[in-house]
C-alpha cells in the first residue's frame, strides 16, 4: 500500500515537470523566420550572438566601416553581436537599404545551423537558466514627450571632479578644519608658553632690582624723610621708565605687601608711607572696578593692609558682592579700618555667614573692640537669621552684659535656634534676672530647646527650674537627655539631686548618676 503511493507520488512528480518543460518549449517557434523574431523580443540569451554576411554582389563599400566588418573571398563579414537589440536595428537599415544579407547564428563563438541553435535556446529553457519573455516591454509613459519639457543639465556641472563630488569635498573640508585648528591651539600653545617665561623671567629680575633700593630707603630714611621724597628723588631709586611697567608696579606692589605683613612699628610706616609715594594706592582702589573677582580681591587685601581708608566707600560697595571671598574681605576691610563701626554694613547683608566667616569677623572684631564702640545691637534688628545668630554670639564673646535687657524683649518673638543662642549667653553671662525666660524654655515640647535650657538653669537656676527638671528626668526615656538633665540639676542643686534617687532607684538612673560623680568622667 505503502509502496504504491509513492510510485504514484513520483509518477505525478515526473508529470508536472514533463509538462512545464512542454510548455516552455511551445513558446519557441518551430519555423526560422518566427524564431528570428522571437529571438528579437528576447534582447540577449547568454553565449548566443548573430553574425551578418553581406556577398560581393552588393556594394559593400559603405559598409566598409560598419560593425567592424571584415572582407572575405566570398563577402563582407560583421563581428558577433550578442545585443540582440542592435542585431534588430542593423537589419532594420539593411531592409531600408535593400541589402540582400545572411543572418548566422553563433553559440560559444560557433556557428550552428537554425536547428541546432533552436535545440540550444530549448535546453536553456528547460534547464531554467533562461527565462523566456513573451511580449515585448514598453514604458509606461512617453518618454520623449516627457524630455521635451525638461531642460537638458549635464551630469557634472563643474570643470573639476573635485568639486562636483561633495562628499569628497566635505571630508576634505572637515580635515583641512581639523589642521587648521590643530595648528592654531599649537601656535597658541607655544605663544603662551613664551610669553609665561617672559614673565616669570621679568618677574625674577624686576624682583632682583626692587630689593636694593627698597632694602635702602627702609634702613637709610627716616619716615619724615620718606614723606619729604620728591619725584626726582624717588627716580633715584626706582626710575619712572621701570615704574611705568605693569609688571615692575605688581613686583614692587607685592614686595612690600609681603615685608608689610613680616615687619611692625616704624618699618610698616615706611612702608606705607613709600606705597602711597609711588602711587601704588591708586592702582589698588583701581583694581575694585575690574570684571576679574581675583583682582577686586587683590585690591581689598592691598587696601587692608595699606591702611586706605579713602578707599572705604569703594570697599563698602562690595560687603554684600554674590562672590563669596570678595564679601569676605570687604567685611573684614571695612571693619579693620573703619573709625567708627555701626555694623550697618553687616546688617543688611543678604548672604548667609559661614563659620568661617564668622570666626574671621570674630578675631577683627575682638582686636578692634578695645579701640572702637561698635553697635552690635544693630546686627539685631537684621532680616538675615546668620547675621542675628553672629550678634548674639558677639554679645557673648565679648561679656556685653548692657544688651541682655535688650535680648530679653527679643528673646519671646524669636526662632529655636535664637533662642538657644540667648540661652547660651544668659548662662555665659550669669543673668539670674531672665531665669523666668529659662523656665519657660524648659516647659517647651522642643527637645533641643529644653536641653539648652536645662543647661543653663544649672547656671541661674531657681526653685522652680528644680521642679521643672525632676519632672522631666521622671519622665526622660532617653538615656543621653536624662544625663544632660540629670547634670544640670547637680550643679543646680545636689541636695535635691540626692533626694531623687531616695524616691526612684532606677538601676539606670542610678548608672548615670555614678557617671555624673566619677572626676574621671567629668567631661564624657
């Protein structure tokens, strides 16, 4: 059963095929003039060409020149054509031309006979190694009618192939770019490395020449002498063509910045004296008006330390500048040489001060506090938190007992962290008379609040802060706050501190309390 459906799958198979191959082979013409054509229609099948024969009977002298033909004993003969295309258009003229001809057809350069070369075309057809085309492919629009509405462009427009091709330009572009600029920042490079050595080698020979004659005046003139110099005098020692170089003025400007900071007494004198000689202090209230914030902050050191003090409205102009260091030391200019320090200047301040800030205005101002009345109530009334926060620091640092009556109208109105600063000082400063304040601070719910107030209540505490603070230790679960309140009230009261544990013996509390006893343990 198996075995006879595949005899007659096969069978079938063997059918089909047998069949197609039929059908291709009835599309080629049995008779030589329709298989002429056909082979026309077809345009090229592959290793087939024609070859014309053209006999001595007729004129061949005009075809002498055409399709390369050749002369034989019997008549000219024309090269092989395999463009069938052309073999139609030459037989074409022969026919306008009446021209007897002979057509021969060549397989593999051979010429075969009419039967032969139909055999070939069927066993290419058989084989699928050609496809046969039935009807002959025209375009779908006239493309003649078409041309004739377009303009003829040719297809390089340009003389140079260079140029026509774009992306050949393009890259060329994009690598001339490349050199150009590669050779430019080397250019640059090497402009600006010769002219740093320039200057670091005019900075160490203006520097060689500045000492001598700086090293004189500061050993060899008095500072009555130094003020009486004239210009002429002056020459001498640092001549005007050397003083009129930018890059001499910050030599010299530097030198004595730098022996300025070294020396005191009659040696700064001098040497303040000699800058403002030279006209050196114009070039540092100059350099507050430059874009460059590295220079603004160079002149503010030079004017500090020189002693401008027609310099202060300038310098007050940047105490409030967005960059962080030339606020810095405007602040700290201002407060160096200002004859009468209000602080206004601070108060208005909309930048927040670091710690870093505030132990830098903290060192002036403890330096100048003994020589000037400053207004730290001023730095209050601020709408910045940071400045507030440094006058109350202030007051504290500086034993201002005469503003705690003034703190103590603000102290109800301010924030936690005010608060907590005010706080610090009543106890720094021993103001028994705010101990109310206090008390009322340990009643907050603020936990950080309450630990601050417990702290000083161990200074200025009362009867009723006792009270306040047996409470919360009782109440306290966390083991560092109960210490902290524990310890504030044995330095308050150890009497009563003795007493608690009578009432509650707590095995924790009883533990903090032998922390708080053990010297060894005084500050841990």
């Amino acid at each position: 059963m198996r075995r006879s459906l595949l005899q007659s799958f096969f069978v079938s198979f063997f059918l089909l095929q047998f069949s197609i191959v039929n059908a291709q082979e009835d599309l080629i013409p049995a008779d030589s003039a329709s298989f002429h054509s056909f082979l026309f229609l077809q345009e090229e099948i592959p290793n087939l060409s024609f070859r014309y024969f053209l006999p001595d009977t007729e004129d061949t002298a005009s075809f002498s020149k055409q399709l390369g033909w050749s002369q034989t004993d019997s008549g000219l003969v024309s090269l092989p054509i395999t463009d069938l295309a052309i073999a139609k258009v030459v037989e074409q003229n022969f026919i306008e031309m009446r021209v007897g001809y002979e057509v021969q057809y060549l397989v593999f350069s051979e010429v075969l006979s009419f039967g032969a070369t139909r055999e070939y075309v069927a066993n290419l057809v058989n084989s699928s190694e050609f496809l046969v085309r039935t009807e002959e492919v025209t375009p779908s629009e006239d493309i003649v009618s078409l041309a004739s509405y377009a303009h003829y462009t040719p297809l390089e427009k340009f003389k140079l192939r260079f140029i026509s091709d774009f992306k050949l330009l393009i890259v060329t572009i994009i690598i001339v770019f490349f050199f150009v600029v590669a050779l430019s920042m080397i250019a640059f490079m090497l402009v600006m490395k010769a002219r740093k050595n320039r200057k670091e080698h005019l900075l160490k020979e203006y520097d060689r020449l500045i000492v001598d004659p700086l090293t004189s005046l500061l050993f060899e003139k008095e500072l009555q002498e130094i003020f009486d110099l004239d210009q002429v005098s002056l020459n001498d020692y640092f001549p005007a063509s050397m003083i009129s170089k930018p890059i001499f003025r910050e030599v010299l400007i530097e030198r004595i910045i730098g022996l300025n900071k070294k020396m005191k007494g009659d040696f700064k004198e001098k040497l303040k004296a000699l800058y403002r000689k030279l006209a050196l202090d114009k070039q540092s209230i100059k350099s507050l008006t430059s874009r460059k914030w590295a220079q603004v902050a160079m002149g503010l050191v030079q004017i500090n330390e020189m002693d401008l003090v027609e310099a202060l409205p300038k310098v007050k102009a940047h105490t409030n500048s967005s960059n962080f260091h030339i606020r810095s030391l405007a602040v700290a200019t201002v407060l160096n040489l200002s004859e009468k320090v209000d602080l206004a200047f601070l108060r208005d301040q909309t930048y927040p001060l670091s710690l870093w800030q505030q132990m830098n205005y903290l060192r002036i101002i403890r330096f100048v506090s003994h020589q000037k009345k400053l207004n730290l109530e001023t730095l209050f009334q601020s709408s910045n938190p940071s400045i507030r926060i440094f006058g109350y620091r202030l007051v504290k640092t500086l034993g201002r007992v005469d503003l705690i009556e003034i703190l103590s109208t603000l102290a109800e109105n301010v924030s936690i962290v005010e608060k907590i600063e005010i706080l610090e000082i009543y106890g720094a400063l021993g103001a028994h008379m705010e101990v109310g304040f206090v008390n009322q601070c340990l009643s907050s719910e603020n936990p950080t609040l309450i630990l601050a107030a417990a702290k000083t209540a161990a200074v200025i505490g009362n009867t009723e802060s006792i009270e306040l603070l047996i409470e919360l230790i009782l109440l306290e679960t966390n083991p560092r706050n109960k210490q902290v309140l524990m310890k504030s009230l044995h330095d308050l009261d150890s009497q009563r501190f003795e007493q608690l544990f009578v009432l509650d013996e707590d095995l924790e509390m009883t533990q903090i309390k032998n922390h708080i006893l053990d010297p060894l343990l005084q500050h841990v």
